[in-house]
C-alpha cells in the first residue's frame, strides 16, 4: 500500500513540474510565442541579382514618395536595399555597388524599423544591433519633425567616416564623401522603385540629434536619411 501511495507521488511530481515548464515555454513543446523583439544579428538573404524592371523604367518612374503602407518590410527587401547602398559586389573581393574614391570605402548603412536600429555589415551581408528600440520617432525629431520619416516603416541612415579618405585626399576627403552620399543614395532610390516600394531622400536634419540618436562618434558624421516603405 504504501509502495503504491509512493508510485503515485513520484507520476504525480514528474506530471506538475512538466506542466510547469511547458507553461514557462522551457519544455519541448512549448507553443507560447516569444514577443517580436529586436534580433541582435540578422542575417541577410542572398541579394537578387535579375530584378524584372528594366534600369530605364526604374530611371522614368522613380519619385520621391512620402506616404507608407504600415507593413513591415521584409528582411529579403532591407538586405536587397542595403545591398543596393554598399553591398560587395565583386566575388570574392572587396569592391561595392557604390563607387568609392580609392576604394576607401567611407560610408556606413544603418537601418531604424519598428523593432530596433541596425547596422549594415558588407563583408557578412547582415546587420548588427545597434539599440534595441523604435527610433523613428527621434528621428522623425531630428529632421525637423517631418512626419514622413517616423511613419515610415525603414529608415536608413547613411554616415561617413571622413578619415578613411583623408590618409589619401586631405581636403577634397569632404567633397569625396558627400558624392559617394549620392552613388550610394541613388542606387538605394533605384533599388526601391525596383522592388514597387515608395522611398524619399532627406536631407534636413540637425546633425547633432541625428548622431546622438546612432551613438556615433566625432568621427563618424550623419550624411543622408531614406524614408522606404510599401506604397500606401
Ligand atoms: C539632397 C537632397 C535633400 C532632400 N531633402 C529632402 C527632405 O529633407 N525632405 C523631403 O521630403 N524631400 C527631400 N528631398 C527630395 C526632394 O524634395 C525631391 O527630390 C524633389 O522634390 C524632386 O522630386 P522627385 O524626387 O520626386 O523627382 C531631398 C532631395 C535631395 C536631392
């Protein structure tokens, strides 16, 4: 009897403390759904290489657009943009979708969607946390409260770092920077038409709020802000 009121203690123990884990989401089958969250590392998908758009109808329809659809883009769409912006273009080596005086490479992508700010890594193709937050609102503050750019569901931020072009320019590094602002932000324009997505270049913003929000350093300078989204 006693033997049996024994057995019955140890199922019963073994049936609470599985019931208790899978209700903590610790047991194997645990179906309750983390909530979104930032991811510390996202992995790119490989860039599309054959858009269907020619570059001439991407060239005549391209428009600064500054209204959005609420959806969330697609990490498919951020890489292929980021891709655009600075992605390496050539196999194997270092070379990237933007020209780039002496190939010194200046720029810097970052992304800010509605579950955190990232930024953008060439060499593996993915983004890096940078602050685990929606910062679109600041952002939105910085450049002079245009409502476009807190609405929008991906901003990328692109920044430069001056001194890599200034061991080989000295002071036409300024200048050098700023134009490959320009390659960059266009192919990031193209790309978006390509994909049927809305985007507007921004260029009024408060330097100083912009690189607070990034975290940057003195060397690294706020260059360019891109509002995307689906064409609402
Ligand atoms: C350097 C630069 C800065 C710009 N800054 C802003 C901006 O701060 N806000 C905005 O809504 N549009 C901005 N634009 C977009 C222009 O307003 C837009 O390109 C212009 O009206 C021509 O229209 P389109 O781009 O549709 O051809 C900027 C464009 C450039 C090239």
């Amino acid at each position: 009897m006693q033997r049996l009121y024994l057995l019955v203690l140890v199922i019963a123990s073994a049936w609470l403390a599985a019931a208790c884990a899978q209700r903590d989401g610790a047991g194997p089958d645990a179906t309750i759904e983390a909530p979104p969250q930032a991811r510390q590392a996202v992995d790119l998908p490989a860039p599309d290489m054959e858009g269907f758009i020619p570059l001439e109808t991407a060239i005549a329809s391209r428009r600064s657009v500054r209204s959005y659809g609420p959806e969330a883009l697609s990490d498919a769409e951020l890489g292929q943009l980021c891709w655009s912006a600075q992605g390496i273009t050539e196999e194997g080596g270092r070379f990237r979708a933007a020209p780039s005086a002496g190939a010194l490479y200046p720029l810097e992508v970052y992304v800010a969607t509605d579950q955190a700010l990232y930024r953008y890594s060439p060499e593996d193709h993915a983004l890096g946390l940078v602050r685990g937050e929606d910062v679109r609102l600041d952002l939105q503050a910085a450049a002079l409260g245009q409502e476009h750019v807190g609405q929008a569901p991906a901003v990328f931020i692109m920044t430069g770092v001056v001194s890599r072009l200034e061991v080989k320019y000295g002071d036409r590094s300024w200048q050098y920077m700023l134009l490959e602002a320009g390659h960059a932000a266009q192919n990031l324009l193209l790309q978006a038409t390509t994909l049927e997505l809305g985007a507007c270049p921004v260029g009024a913003f408060e330097d100083d709020g912009l690189a607070g929000i990034l975290g940057l350093d003195d060397g690294e300078a706020p260059l360019y802000l891109i509002t995307v989204g689906t064409l609402g």
